[in-house]
C-alpha cells in the first residue's frame, strides 16, 4: 500500500500549487453553504454564541463558524469573493502566516488543513500566537498512515496523524485535547476513489458539475449527527476526527 510522502518532501510552494489545483478550481465553480447546514453546527453553534472573537482558517465555501462575526482567513481567491459577497469579513492568508493579532480570538477553528501544510509546527504556533489563553481550538485531522490512498495525495496531503503523534504534537503547542467526534466521510470503496480521481484529473469541470450539484447535496442529507466523547475517544477504524482543545500557553507570553 502507498506510503504517504514525508512532510519534508514537499516545500510551502508545492503545496500551494497543488492545493490551488484542485481547490481553487472547486471553489469557482462552487457556492457558499451556511455553516447551519453541516452536522458540526450542533456541536460548534454554542461555541461560537459564547466567544465573540472567532477565527476560521481555510474555510474555502463550507464555513462551520457563523458569518457573521467571525473573521476568515483563505488562500483561495475564489472562496474570498464568494465569502464577501455573502457578507463574511474574510482576508488572504495562510495558517503558517496568519494575519491576525497576538491573543485575538476565544474560537479558532481550522478544519481540514493541518494535513496540507508541510511545516504543521509553525502552523500550530501560528493558532496559539492568536489564540487568548484559554480559548477553545477546533481541528480535524485524518488519522493511521496504514489509511494512505492515491487520493490523499491528490489533494494535496502532507500526512496522516497517529494518535499519540497528534496529542503530543497539540500538547507541544499548549493544546489539550478535551473532546472529540468521529468526523468525515471514507468511501470503503477504493475504486470509487480512483474513478474520482481520474475525472478530477481528466473531466475537471464536469467532475466538479457533479460533485457541486449531485454529491455534495447528497452528503449533507446523509450526514450522521456528530457527539462528543471525552478526549481523543477509540480512533481505531477511525479515518477522521474532529478536536476540542483548550489552549493553555505553554509559557508566559511575552508580549
């Protein structure tokens, strides 16, 4: 079975280019979906009502923070427009380089990106630079290298986390996992995978087509409710999982 590339192997410039090929593409040819209509609302709508000051990174057209009132960060040109036209307070960035403040946000969440990032150090201590202490972060991650498709690096995945790599790596930057939900959706078919990929790779616009308009409606009828467990919870069999952490700093600040 493939082995996913080492982080090291690939450079922020790669990423970018490879993340651009594939999202920026799809966010052109997207529209916005509220985050009300995903299956993180029930979790995270209390959240957000609790902490006026709230961060989402990367959240391309699936926003899972309210629009209003929270600040977005995207590399994404496309996803930018689409967010501003819907009224969202959203400016060019990356994780690794946030433009943001020292100690800004209560909330910070960053869905699905700390696995696109060659240096993922640098991007968790970019969230906890903004973060106030004692602020609640939100992230997922796909877990078990042994998990690795063609399709991870497709998309432009640098790893997949095991579970003691991912606690310790979060507890480094002051994180504290604190609960946990079984989160994202895994095709146990690999051939679906690969019949995805070569219309992504050969038939863009029409995948896309298909995808905006067939599958992505379809996913956010058959979503399962999400429930918190406490910690990390049982990851085996688990592809992806959504984090709640606590962000103590490890040190004083020093500003």
């Amino acid at each position: 079975m493939p082995q996913p590339r080492p982080a090291e192997s690939r450079n922020d410039a790669e990423l970018i280019r490879a993340n651009r090929g594939f999202y920026e593409s799809l966010w052109a040819a997207a529209r916005l979906i509220g985050p009300e209509r995903f299956n993180t609302w029930p979790l995270l709508r209390e959240l957000a009502a609790a902490a006026p000051r709230r961060l989402e990174v990367a959240p391309g057209l699936r926003p899972r923070l309210p629009l209003d009132g929270t600040c977005f960060v995207d590399l994404s040109h496309a996803a930018l427009h689409w967010l501003h036209a819907s009224g969202a307070q959203a400016v060019h960035g990356m994780i690794g380089a946030l433009p943001c403040a020292d100690d800004s946000f209560e909330l910070v969440c960053a869905l699905d990106i700390l696995e696109h990032v060659a240096d993922d150090d640098s991007a968790l201590a970019e969230l906890a630079r903004v973060a106030t202490p004692g602020a609640s972060v939100l992230l997922s991650v796909p877990l078990h290298a042994e998990a690795w498709t063609a399709f991870d690096d497709f998309v432009g995945h640098c790893r997949r986390y095991e579970p003691a790599q991912i606690i310790a790596k979060l507890a480094r930057h002051g994180f504290t996992i604190e609960h946990s939900a079984v989160y994202g959706m895994q095709p146990k078919s690999s051939r679906l995978l690969d019949i995805g990929q070569w219309f992504l790779t050969h038939r863009r616009e029409r995948a896309m087509w298909w995808y905006n308009r067939v599958f992505m409606p379809l996913g956010l009828h058959f979503q399962k409710p999400l429930q918190w467990l406490e910690g990390l919870g049982d990851t085996q069999g688990v592809d992806e999982v959504l984090l709640r952490c606590r962000y103590r700093p490890t040190s004083p600040p020093s500003h």
